[in-house]
C-alpha cells in the first residue's frame, strides 16, 4: 500500500480564501481583524513561525503587528506589551509565541491575556471551556488537524486514535477534543508519552495515529499497522549540507518507511503547519466579528457572559 498524501496546504489554501472573502465582507462594516504578535528572544524557528503568521495576515487583508523584546526581557515588561495589546481596540488577537526564553513565566504571561482575544486557546479560561465542550476559542493546531481529517473525509467517530505527545499545545488539548461527542471527536482516544512503556504496543492499535512528540523518527514503520492514517505533527530541523540554510524540516514520522504502510499521511512540510496558522485567521476573524457584534450591542456573546 502506498499513503494517500493528506494535503494540509491545499486544505489550508481553500480555508483561507474563505477567511478572505470573510474578512472582506467584515471590512465593509469597518472593522478590520487585527492580529497582535510578541516574540520574546531570538529563537530562529520561532522567529521563521511569526514571519509566516504576519504574511498570512496581509493576505488575508487582516492587520497585524509585532513587537519584539530580546531574549533578557523581565517579566513586567512582557506582561505591559501583553497589557497594551489588550487595551487596543484594532486588536482582536494575541499572540504570545513560545517558548519564552524562560519557561517559567509562560503560565503568568498566558494568564494576562484578554480571553476575549485568546487566539491562541491558551488561557486557562479557554482551556476550561474547551473541555467542557463549551464555545471558544480552539487551540490552533489540534483544531487545525481536525480540519485535514474531516476535509479529507476521515471519520473519526468510533475509531481508535493513539496520540504520541501531551503537550498543552497539541497532545493534551487534541485528546480532549477527538473524545468528546461531537461532529470532530467520538473517538477512542489513547494517550502516549515519553513515559510509556512499549509504545509500539500501542501505536500498531491506532486507526488514526497522530506523533506530536517533538523528536524525529519516533514512529517507525514497525509501529504502524497496515492501513492506519497517520498524522505527523513534528517540526524538526535536521542538519542538511546540501540544503540553502544547512538544514531541512522532518517530521515525527519516518515518512518515506511509513507511506508504504498507511492509507493516508500528511506530509512535512505542507501538511499540518499550514493549518495551524490557517485556524489562527479563522479565530482572530472569529474574534472581530464578536468585537462588532458587542460593538453593536448584540447580546449573547459567550465570552461577555463567562
Ligand atoms: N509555539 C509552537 N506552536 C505555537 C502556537 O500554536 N502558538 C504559540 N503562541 N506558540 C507556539
């Protein structure tokens, strides 16, 4: 069996001319959605990951901003930024990208942000709702999968799906999502990490595999049955001489090994990371349109009643 290759950029390239036409339309209500980005330090993947956004901003005809601080910023002064993207009212999102340099001030700096304006779902407010089923903002990437799969007519409903990673920005908040009963989840969900043992014992049980661990080849084609989808999640950069910048991307996934084995996989690049910053239009628009409606005296918005 050869994989059906899962496009993510296709399916985020006709996502995003329907963001377009949105934003356009919202546009001549006057209001444009603005995207706000702080990037703390000078990690180089980090610094590759907000360029992309704010260029897909422009295209879809949203504002965006950026600010910069270097890598030795205190924490006051993140969370001023932070405080002034809040106040802003051409702001609907925001944007903290991480890492931070240190780690330890992300959960104060995720906690400042208006979640009115939490694009990212990151707050703890959103996360609870999330999980709880109720309306908010989807954390980009987890959401973003969902789209390939149900775009790609995968249903994930009574399938088994084993997830390789629990990081609060992909595994953990994907698991939640894929097992809740609803249009996206349904699923049996199993969640893997780098404490279990025997991984394999559980990846060759999955229909749907999904590796968000962060490590290049974790998944093999020993650990894939005949027939699973696979969807990789890894960004890795791995040293390339023949390559412009001395590095290429991989993912997770052992993708050429792999392919021979599954039904469907998706690709790196141009598979998941389009998404990710695709549903990250989907809810800064999301967010604007909520904005003009309670700038419109419209009542029922979710956030304004949580
Ligand atoms: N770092 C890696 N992925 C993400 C993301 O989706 N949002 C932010 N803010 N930082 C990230």
């Amino acid at each position: 069996m050869t994989a059906r290759i899962l496009d993510g950029k296709a399916i985020a390239q006709e996502m995003r001319a329907e963001i377009k036409t949105a934003t356009a339309r919202l546009q001549a209500e006057h209001v444009t959605p603005g995207l706000a980005v702080l990037l703390v330090g000078d990690n180089p993947a980090s610094r590759s990951y907000v360029t992309a956004k704010e260029k897909a901003c422009a295209e879809a005809g949203m504002h965006s901003e950026e600010v910069r601080l270097p890598a030795a910023a205190t924490r006051e002064q993140i969370l001023a930024v932070v405080q002034r993207f809040n106040l802003d009212p051409r702001v609907h999102g925001i944007l903290v990208q991480l890492p931070l340099p240190d780690h330890a001030m992300e959960p104060a700096v995720i906690d400042m942000i208006d979640p009115a304006k939490d694009v990212d779902g990151f707050h703890p407010l959103s996360v609870g709702r999330m999980m709880l089923g109720l309306p908010t903002f989807l954390p980009c990437t987890p959401h973003g999968i969902l789209h390939i799969l149900k775009r790609s007519g995968i249903r994930t409903s009574g399938a088994h799906v084993v997830v390789v990673g629990r990081s609060n920005i992909v595994g953990r908040p994907l698991a939640n999502m894929l097992s809740q009963k609803s249009e996206f989840g349904n699923a049996t969900v199993t969640m893997c990490h780098t404490g279990t043992r025997d991984l394999a014992k559980y990846t060759l049980q999955a229909d749907i595999l999904i590796a968000a661990a962060g490590r290049a080849r974790t998944i093999t084609a020993e650990m894939v049955r005949d027939g699973a989808v696979v969807i990789d999640v890894g960004v890795n950069r791995v040293p390339d001489p023949a390559a412009k910048n001395g590095f290429r991307l991989v993912g997770d996934v052992d993708f050429d090994a792999v392919r021979a084995k599954a039904a469907a996989i998706t690709p790196v690049p141009g598979g998941v990371g389009p998404m990710t910053i695709t549903m990250l239009l989907y809810n800064t628009l999301e967010s604007a349109r909520r904005a003009a409606a309670r700038r419109a005296g419209a009542q029922g918005d979710w956030l304004a009643r949580s």
